[in-house]
C-alpha cells in the first residue's frame, strides 16, 4: 500500500494530512505501517477532533447560556 492510497483513502482531508505529515517526515513508516495501523490513525483522529470540537461547543453554549442569565436578573 503506497502513502497516496493511504491518503486517497479517506474523505476527511485534515485526516489525510496527518498521515501525509508522519509518513514524509519518517519514510519507514511508509512501509511498516498497514492499512489497520492507518485506520487505527484515522480513528484516533477523528475522536480527537470530535472530543475538541465538543469541548469547543461546550465552552461557547454556556458562555452564551451565562450571559443570557445574567441579563435576566
């Protein structure tokens, strides 16, 4: 499996650049690396990317929910 299926592979393009960014700093990994490993990648990715948009999410609805309550008073 070459690194451009490996990228090609998924639709999530931050994704892609990830493993773009590991496989052309450390050129081994290009051949150790099996398609389950980069799916493990993807995966942990894309959970880290939702955990930080949550949290994101999280911080701005009770910001806004704290200022509205505020207002009431």
């Amino acid at each position: 499996m070459t690194v451009a299926t490996a990228i090609d592979k998924n639709n999530f393009p931050v994704y892609g650049f990830f493993q773009f960014i590991v496989v052309s700093l450390i050129p081994p990994f290009a051949t150790l690396f099996s398609s389950t490993i980069f799916d493990f990648f993807n995966y942990l990715i894309k959970f880290t990317l939702f955990i930080f948009a949550s949290l994101i999410l999280f911080y701005f609805v009770k910001k806004i929910f704290l200022v509205k309550f505020k207002n009431r008073k």
